[in-house]
C-alpha cells in the first residue's frame, strides 16, 4: 500500500473517528433530546386541545347555568306553551353549535321545553355524560326543573385539530391503548370535564420518527460530506507529502540508471522536504563533482600512464636508440640542446680510433657465439670506458671503435685531447685485465687493440637526409687518426704530432715513427703514448707476446720475488 | 293622587263598562274575593302571602289590552309609572312579577302553581281556577 493512500487512511480514519464519535454522542443526545421534546410536544398538544375541550364543555355548563337563570325558565310553570324557553334552547344551540340538545325538564322530568322539538313531553334519555343545572324559578324561588345538556361526542371532536400526521380521538379511557413511549406514537391525557374520555394522539411513524429520520439523513449526509472532504483534505495533505518524496525517488532512480549527475529535484518548500530536497540536490551536485574529479583524475591518470608508456617507451626507444648514439649526443638530443636537422659546424676535435688487432683472423678461429660475447664484451667495456672519460663515441665499425672529443661538449681542444689519451690508456690497461680474464676463459688468443689518436679541425654534425641521418666528423683529421691507428702497433697507442703537442706535458710520450698516410701527401711524426695507468708509478708495455704492467711503487718485495722467478721462468 | 284617580276611574266606570277580564288564582286556594286594592298589593309585590299561601302574581308579557286594562283598573299605574316603581324596587331587591307570553300560558301556570295569580279574559277561566276579582 503506497504511502500516499496510508496517508489518506489514516487522515481519514484519524479526521473522522472523533467525528463519527461526536455525531454518535450528538446524535444519541439529539435523538434523546428529540424524543423527549416529541413527547413534550404530544403533551402539550394534548394538554392544550384538552383544555379547549374542557374549556368547551365548561362553557356548555356555564351556558347551560346561565340559561337556567334566565326569567324564561319560569314558563316551566306553563309547560313552555308559548315556547319561549323552546326557542332559547334552539338559539342556544345554534350559537353553540351544539352537537346535541338542550333539555328543560319539570320537577316530573318531563321534557317541557327542548331544543329538539319533538322530544318535548317525552323524559331524556340520560346518560352519565349528560350534565343537568336545577333551573330555580325566580318566581317561586324554588327548584322547577333542570336544563339538561344532552351533547354528542361530536361537539368536542369538532374542536379536535385534524392534522395530517396526527390524530386526536376521545376514546373511553377503559379503550386507551396507553403512552407507548418507546415509538413515540400514541399519548393520552383525561378530560377534566369527562373523567370518562380521554383525549388521546395518535401519530403516524412517519412524523413521529421524521425529526428523527430527519436528523439521521441530516447526520449521514453530513458524514459523507465529512468523510468526502476529510478524504479530499487528506488527498491534498498526502500528495503534499508524497509528490515531493516521489519527486526525489524518481529522480534518484533517474540518476541510478542514466548516471546523470547533473540533475536536479525541483522543489521550492521553506520546510523539512525543502530542506531534504535542498540537501538532495547538494548531495547530486557533489557526486557530479566528484565523479567529475574522479573521471577528471582517471582520464589524468589514464593519460599519466599512457604518458608513462609513451615515456616509457620513448624512454625505451631512447635508451635503445642511445646506444646507437653518443650519450653526449643523445643527451644534447633530448635535452634540446641540439635539434635534429641537417646541419653541420667545424670544430677542433680530437679523433680516437681503436680496432682489435688480427680480428679477422681470430673470429675466423672462434664461435659465434663466443666471438659475440666476446665483442661485445669488449665493446662494452670500451663504451664504458669512453662514456666515463666524456667521449662522443662516433660509431662501431665491426671491431674498430670511432670515437670523438670536443662536440657535443667540450672542454677545451687540450683537455679534450688529454681526456682522449687518457681514455685511450684506460681502454690499454682495461684491455690487458681482459686478455687474462679471457684467457681464463679459454680464449688461446686473447684480444689486443691498437689506437690511434688525431686532433684538428673537423666538420661535426648530422649528415644525410631529414629522414635518415647520421651525427659524425668529416675532415681529414678524422681519415688521419684512422691511419694512425692503423699504423700503430698492437696495444699501443699513436697520436699525432698535433695532439701530442697538446699532451705531452700530461703524459709521457716518446717518438714512435714516421709515416706517410695513404692519402696524405706529407710524412707525418707518430708519437706513442707511454702509458701508465692506475698510480703515477705504473708502467705497462705491451709487446707482441707479452703484456706487462707494474707499479712499482705497489710492488712489495715478495711480489718483486715472484714476478721476477716469474720472467725468468718464462724467458728461460 | 294615584288613589285619587283610582277612585274617580273606579266610580266611573263601574255603572258604565262590563267585567272582561278576572284575576284568577289557582282552584282550591280558599282566597275567595280579593280587593282590588290588595290584589294591586300582590302585584305591586307589598304583599306575597294570602291565607297563608304565598302569592305568585304573573303578567302577561308586552302591551296586552288585558294587561293595560289591569294596570288602569286594578294597579291604577300607568306603564311609565311601573317602570319607574319596579326600577326604584329592582335595587331593592324586589323584582316585578313574572310574565308568560299567553293566556294559555298564564292559565297553565295558575293550574299547575298553587299561589299564582293572574288576569285572563274571563272566558278563558273554567274550573281550575277561582276568580278573586273581575275587571
């Protein structure tokens, strides 16, 4: 049962019990009040018609003395022969309308004189209804007859009102029914004047109870017009209820399945449902923040992480792409330092090659699988070596490492070139840890590599088409440093005379040879780096058969003993 | 000067008129005659008894010859002179006699009330009455 009709109900119900219960009490009281003021009313009637009757028959006495004293009476003594007392009676009869005669007896009782002619001579026929006054003879001064009223009933009954829904009757008193009061119909009242009668009322149901059955329609027609309007009033009182409750469940149901925040419960009331409905619709317009926030913070989210992917996958392509770039390369790229457009510019560079010496012949010797660990291994540590010390590494090529310093940074032609040479002992010293951590491995010919260093002015920049191009050096100081390093001998490093201008007061080098590049024209001075790596006091050399490397000044004197048992063991 | 004119009524008429009419009473009543004067009495109401019986004097109702020839010869009262005895005694308590509308009505009064008197032509008196006086 929804709660609208609840509402009504109990309205109803609450509206019209107390109704229902005072129209019951009133209508008890009424009915009471109304009974008794039937009764009080058939009483009165009563008691008034009956005292006309009495007052009529009274009158009739009254008449009836006042004729006996009139003077006429005294023609009693001559029996009426002139009929004067005749025509008294007979006037008075017509002026009373006397249902009845009017009879003057003599002291014999004989009628003398009468109102009805031809009962005169004759005796009356009494009854004791009859009433007689002695006629007294003003003439004798004694009794000489009795007029004698000899009435019908009808004489009162025509006094009785005739009514359409009552009935006054004179019934003998042995004949009355007697006060029913329970239906109201009947009452009675005795005549003064004729103990023998009583007046009594009679009343149809219908009038009797008409107040009553009035009042009932009356009581029932005003219940349902109560309940009518109690049913409406409550209508009203629910639905101003319940259509604000109905307005805000439907519009929840609304936004449950459109999940449209945005809409609003229309209800303008200063009271408690105004006020949930206000608290309603504050609580929508949250939600639609918040799931806008919510949805806001997702996409933002959504967009992190495809932001994430996508830098994570740049970031991937980058570090893949790194590693065929030089980290100073691919680090000026991606810092925007340098755009990535055809463009070039001259610089003074110092040129670093390096290639492992008989690669040829030894991968010829090896698997690929060893010869590809092996590589890269060493390219490996090369790179690293490289990427520490600054260096712009250029391109692999096969085994031959190409490496520049002085773009994308740099630190001036001398420092570039000092970190080069210093790169480049590092890679010799690395390289000899290498060939014993090979050896070990198995490796019966261990890798050596030879470098070769160049500085002068190169073209530094992207070479090639917007599609494809390549970060390089052009110049002929780079083909130079390619021919030193060809020129130069396995595990050593050669530098050019340009460079080891640059460097010889930072590191020790002597003159190695004199060569004239293919390509060049002229004889250029090679200068071999003396390398000492690690301490200040390490020396290494490296000679086709032998590496060796010693700090002296690490040396203890038992690891002298041994390293020179060991070169006397080894030399024979 | 009522008596006076009584008299000279009387004297003159006497010789001259006969007796039409006759105050009678009841048969048996033992009266006789009775003068005038007192049956004037009787109907004057200054004297209601006559041997012991108590008179009851009746008029004939209205203006009667009979009734007039009464009043002349025996009350010797005109009738304006009645009226005003019978107002003065009316307050004395003392009322004038009755009346009945006929002689046969007077003269069944008479036959049926021992002590009523009255005055009927004389032809209409027969056994059940006595004549006390004639005028």
């Amino acid at each position: 049962m929804s709660f609208r009709i609840k509402t009504i109900l109990i309205l109803t119900l609450l509206s019209v019990t107390p109704y229902i219960i005072t129209v019951v009490l009133l209508g008890n009281v009424y009915r009471n009040e109304t009974r008794d003021r039937i009764i009080d009313d058939m009483h009165y009637q009563l008691e008034t018609v009956a005292n006309q009757l009495n007052a009529r028959l009274e009158t009739l006495e009254k008449d009836a003395a006042f004729m006996a004293n009139l003077d006429v009476m005294n023609d009693i003594l001559s029996a009426d022969l002139d009929r004067r007392i005749t025509q008294v009676l007979i006037s008075k009869k017509q002026d009373l309308q006397l249902d009845g005669d009017f009879h003057v007896i003599d002291e014999k009782g004989v009628i003398v004189a009468s109102s009805d002619v031809n009962s005169v001579g004759g005796r009356p026929d009494l009854s004791d209804t009859d009433f007689s006054v002695d006629i007294v003879s003003s003439l004798t001064g004694g009794a000489i007859g009795r007029m004698i009223v000899d009435y019908q009933l009808s004489t009162l009954e025509k006094l009785l009102p005739v009514s359409e829904h009552q009935q006054f009757s004179l019934v003998p008193s042995a004949a009355f029914e007697g006060r029913r009061h329970a239906d109201l119909l009947v009452d009675g009242m005795p005549l003064a004047a004729r103990p023998d009668l009583v007046l009594q009322l009679s009343r149809s149901p219908d009038f009797a109870f008409a107040l009553l059955e009035n009042l009932q329609k009356f009581l029932l027609i005003g219940l349902f017009i109560g309940i009518g309007a109690i049913a409406v009033i409550s209508f009203l009182i629910a639905s101003y209820l319940v259509d604000p409750i109905m307005k805000l469940a439907n519009t929840a149901q609304y936004v449950k399945q459109t999940e449209d925040y945005s809409r609003r419960v229309d209800i303008s009331r200063s009271d408690e449902l105004g006020a949930l409905a206000n608290a309603f619709n504050l609580m929508l317009s949250g939600m639609e923040r918040l799931i806008a926030r919510v949805q806001e913070e997702s996409e933002n989210r959504i967009k992190l992480a495809e932001e994430k992917n996508r830098a994570e996958m740049l970031q991937s392509l980058s570090t893949k792409l790194s590693k065929y770039l030089s980290p100073q390369v691919y680090e000026s790229i991606f810092s925007g330092e340098r755009d990535v457009t055809l463009s070039s510019s001259r610089k003074k560079l110092t040129i670093f090659f390096s290639d492992i010496v008989g690669f040829t012949d030894t991968t010829d010797q090896m698997e690929t699988e060893d010869l590809t660990a092996l590589l890269n291994e060493y390219l490996s540590e090369m790179s690293e070596i490289a990427l520490r010390h600054g260096a712009t590494i250029d391109k692999f090529i096969g085994d031959a490492i190409m490496i520049f310093f002085g773009d994308p940074k740099s630190e001036g032609v001398s420092q570039d070139a000092l970190h080069c040479i210093r790169m480049a002992m590092e890679m010799q010293a690395r390289m000899s840890k290498l060939q014993e951590h090979w050896r070990q491995q198995g490796f019966s010919h261990p890798l050596s590599i030879r470098i070769g260093i160049n500085t002068g002015y190169c073209t530094v920049g992207n070479f090639g088409t917007d599609n494809r191009m390549d970060y390089t050096i052009l110049g002929s100081p780079v083909n130079l440093a390619s021919r030193i390093e060809s020129s130069a001998d396995p595990g050593a490093i050669f530098i050019s005379e340009e460079t080891y201008l640059l460097v010889k007061d930072e590191v020790p080098c002597v003159p190695a040879r004199k060569v004239t590049p293919k390509g060049f024209h002229t004889e250029i001075q090679l200068y071999r780096v003396l390398e000492r790596a690690g301490s200040k006091g390490t020396v290494t050399m490296r000679e086709p058969g032998f590496q060796l490397t010693v700090d002296p000044e690490e040396l203890s004197a038992e690891s002298r003993a041994a390293l020179r048992k060991k070169l006397d063991d080894l030399l024979g | 000067m009522e008596k006076l004119v009584f008299l000279i009524a009387l004297l003159t008429s006497l010789p001259v008129c006969a007796k039409d009419y006759a105050v009678v009473v009841s048969a048996g009543t033992g009266i006789g005659e009775m003068e005038a004067i007192m049956i004037r009495d009787v109907f004057l109401k200054k004297r209601q008894f006559a041997n012991k019986l108590r008179l009851l004097p009746l008029n004939i109702t209205g203006d009667s010859p009979a009734r007039r020839a009464f009043e002349e010869s025996v009350l010797h009262m005109n009738r304006n002179e009645l009226n005003r005895y019978w107002i003065e005694h009316h307050f004395q308590g003392v009322s004038p006699p009755g009346t009945q509308a006929s002689f046969d009505a007077l003269k069944a009064v008479i036959q049926r009330v021992e002590g009523s008197i009255t005055y009927l032509p004389i032809t209409m008196v027969d056994e059940r009455m006595e004549i006390i006086h004639e005028f």
